[in-house]
C-alpha cells in the first residue's frame, strides 16, 4: 500500500481506516493540477540549487510524460494510493527512479492540495463564466426571434401588467451578467498561488515562491504560510456564487414550467426536453427543467456543508478539509449541466403567439396606463388611483367592457376622461407609451438588445 508516510508508525494502520481516509475516489480530478504545480515546483529547486539540475530536469521530463497520459486518458490511478499525491509521486518513481523522491522538498501536502484546488477552481470559474455568456447569447437570439411579441407579466402569480418577451428576457440576462461578475470577483482573491508555505511556517530552504507562482500564472505569491494551508475561502466563494447561480437557473425553470402548463400555453418545451408518463399517455412533462429546479437543493445543500465543515476548525490544516471536494466537484458539474441544457431549452423553445394575443386583451391590464393618463392632467396619484380601481370594479360587476362606456360614464369617475382614453386598450400601445429608462418600449429593448450583442460578442 503506497503511502508518503510511515516510518514514524510501528504498524500498518486499520484496512477500515484506510478506506474511511483515502480521498483517491475523487480528488484523481486533480491530477493534472498536481503534476503542473509539481512541474513548476521542480523548476525552482532546480534554479535554486536546492537539488541538483540533473534531477531537477529528470523530475521534470518524467512529469511531463504523466501530464501526456493524463491528457490522453491512459494514465492508470492506484486505488491503493490514498490521495492524487500520493499517485502522482509513485507513478513518477517507476517512470524515473529516486529523483522522484527529490520532488516533495520544501512543500507538503498541505499546500500542494490548496494549489491543486485553486488551479482547479480558476480554470472551472473561467469554464463556467464562458458557459453563462453562450447562455445570455441564446437568451438574447431568442429574445430577438420574438421581438414583437407581448405577453402579461405577474406579481403574485396574477396577471399585472403587459411587457414585451424580450424585455422578460433581458431580466435573465441581467440576472446572469451579476453572476458572472461574482465568479469574476472570485478568480481575482482565488488568483494567488500557496505552495512553499509547506506544512504551515514554511522552509528554511532558499526557495523562491515567487518564481513557482509566475510560472503557473498567479498574479500573486501568498504572504502568510498559516492562511496558506487553512484557506478554503475561496471554495466557499465559488459554492456560494453556484448556489446563486442555481437559484437563477431554477426561477427561469419555473417561468417556462408555468408558462408551459395547459393552463397558461404560451410555450412549447422541446421534446428532447421532455418526458412522458408511465401511466397517462398524453403527458408530456417538463421533467428537465423541474430536475433544474430540484438541483439547486443540493448546490444550497453543497454551500452548508462547505460552511459547517469549516466553521469550527482550528488553524491550519486538519483532516477534514480533505472532505472540501466533493462538494465543490458535485457543485461545478451540476452547473455545467445546468448551463448546456437551459442554452438547448432557448434554443428550441417556441412561442405561442396566438395563444398569447388572446391573453393579453383583457382591459385589466392597462389600469396602470389609464391612472397616469389621469396624473398627466394633474389628477393626483391617489384620486387616479381610486377612479381607475372603482371604473375596473363597476365594470366587472356588471360584466361590462371599458371600450364600451360613453364618455359621460366616463366622466362619472373623473371629470377628465375622454374617449381618447381607449387608445390605451391596446397593448402595443402599453408597452410603447412606456418612456422611463430600462422600461419595456419596443425601441428601448432593441437597444438593450443591441448592447447587450456587442458586449457578449467583443
């Protein structure tokens, strides 16, 4: 059993314990993280005459060499080998010899496995940062596509008012644009490179961190070796950001499971999408979007347990932060699903626009309109407010349209109304009288449209 310790136990430790303790099932996702650190690693201890060039080149050539196997996918894991170190270093002694045992000077596991984790969660931000902005360019192809369609938008699940779909649909852009300047915010604290700080006070050799942090790409050397080795603060930025993420995913999800119900039929889900009922042959349902919507459970659920792992343990390096993985790699695949699957669902969806023209003529719609036809006459809000709401409560008890008032039954709640007020029962007209900046007018949204083009394709 290949273990980077030993010598100091008197025994083998316990076969159950040895299971419990290996992590090997899943940080292998680090190898190649590991072996790019090590190489980096190797350069400087070379330069710095801490070993000799030779063996500093050997290392080196032999790591490359496993950096090619793992790219290829035929690099072989040892289950025996409790962590990806542990695999690395062994596979690295068969291919070259004792140089290999050279490697492990002036760094532990302790800041090797916080390096291998911000190299992976630097490239993964990136991965999903690019993800999100081919989703906001599907977003916004469809909201293109269907420019001049107007459906109601709700508060409380009842019908509001009246926008366009591509003004809905900037609301997702918007949404996700924080998002990507959240994991943006994270790359830069998370861009800072830890190994040289060893176990926690660092080495009394001559090294050169500065040198290893160049070469791998860090914009910056950590500056205290305890912080170094404790540091999981930006897994849990990077949990956090997917938990928001997520929870954006899942309220698109329910805006398209509503919409896509038979009681609303605005859209019609892909089949690809879909699934059907093992009992009901007619059923078609939104199974991926409300998987979407279930997922996010457990993006919170990985946020927690990150927290509560944390959140009483002692500086520096403990046991458990072995633990800081699974979590994260659960979360980051979860995402990644998430993002391919909602950029299919923009890029298939239909809309049903006759459907919808039907939906959107009821007059109730357009009261927000018909009181600030009544403020632009200098009625305050208050009293516009009380005409407008008597007018809509009159007419529907009575079952009666407010197209068909005379103006005297108009004039009956203010003296100002005209006839021209019905122009407003109309909503293209809704949603082009609209003036305020970021409101749903046609011209508005085509800019933001615009804008929102040139941004996602510089």
């Amino acid at each position: 059993m290949t273990k980077l310790w030993g010598s100091r136990f008197k025994g083998k430790t316990d076969s159950l314990a040895d299971k419990f303790s290996f992590s090997i099932e899943y940080d292998y996702r680090l190898a190649k993280y590991d072996v790019i650190g090590s190489i980096a690693h190797a350069q400087m201890l070379g330069k710095c005459k801490i070993i000799r060039q030779t063996d500093a080149k050997k290392i080196v050539s032999g790591l490359k060499k496993l950096n090619s196997q793992i790219d290829k996918g035929t690099f072989k894991f040892d289950p025996k080998a409790e962590d990806i170190h542990t695999n690395i270093q062994s596979a690295l002694k068969k291919l070259i010899g004792s140089a290999a045992d050279k490697l492990h000077t002036a760094r532990s596991r302790n800041d090797l496995i916080v390096l291998d984790m911000k190299l992976f969660c630097l490239v993964e931000l990136i991965l999903i940062v690019n993800g999100i902005a081919k989703l906001q360019k599907s977003i916004l192809k469809f909201a293109e596509k269907n420019i001049d369609v107007i459906v109601p938008a709700y508060t409380h699940l009842q019908a509001a008012q009246v926008v366009l779909l591509a003004h809905h649909m900037l609301a997702y852009v918007e949404m996700l644009e924080r998002d990507k300047g959240r994991l943006l915010d994270t790359f830069e604290r998370t861009d800072t490179m830890p190994l040289g700080s060893c176990a926690l006070s660092g080495t009394s050799l001559p090294t050169d961190r500065n040198y290893v942090a160049r070469e791998l790409g860090f914009v910056a050397t950590t500056r205290n070796s305890i912080d170094s080795v404790s540091d999981r603060d930006f897994i849990v930025e990077s949990l956090s950001n997917y938990a928001i993420l997520g929870m954006h995913f899942s309220r698109m999800a329910e805006d398209f499971i509503v919409w896509a119900t038979s009681e609303f039929n605005f859209i019609d889900i892909d089949w690809s999408l879909c699934t059907g009922s093992s009992i009901m042959p007619h059923k078609k349902n939104p199974d991926i979007l409300e998987l979407i919507r279930g997922e996010t459970a457990g993006l919170y659920s990985n946020l927690n347990e990150m927290l509560v792992l944390l959140k009483g343990l002692p500086l520096t390096y403990n046991r458990d932060l072995q633990l800081d993985k699974p979590p994260l790699f659960q979360s980051v695949e979860k995402v990644k699903d998430m993002l391919e699957l909602l950029e299919k669902l923009f890029a298939s969806l239909k809309v049903k626009k006759d459907v919808l023209k039907k939906r959107i003529v009821d007059e109730t719609l357009f009261s927000v309109d018909i009181m600030e036809y009544l403020i632009k006459k200098g009625v305050s809000y208050r009293k516009a407010h009380d005409a407008v709401g008597t007018m809509i409560r009159k007419c529907t008890d009575k079952g009666t349209k407010i197209a068909d008032l005379t103006e005297e039954q108009l004039k009956s709640y203010c003296p100002l109304f005209k006839l021209d007020v019905k122009k407003l029962l109309n909503p293209q007209m809704s949603v082009k009288i609209k003036k305020s900046f970021g409101s749903t007018n046609p011209i508005s949204v085509q800019k933001q449209i615009n804008q929102w083009k040139k941004l996602l394709h510089a």
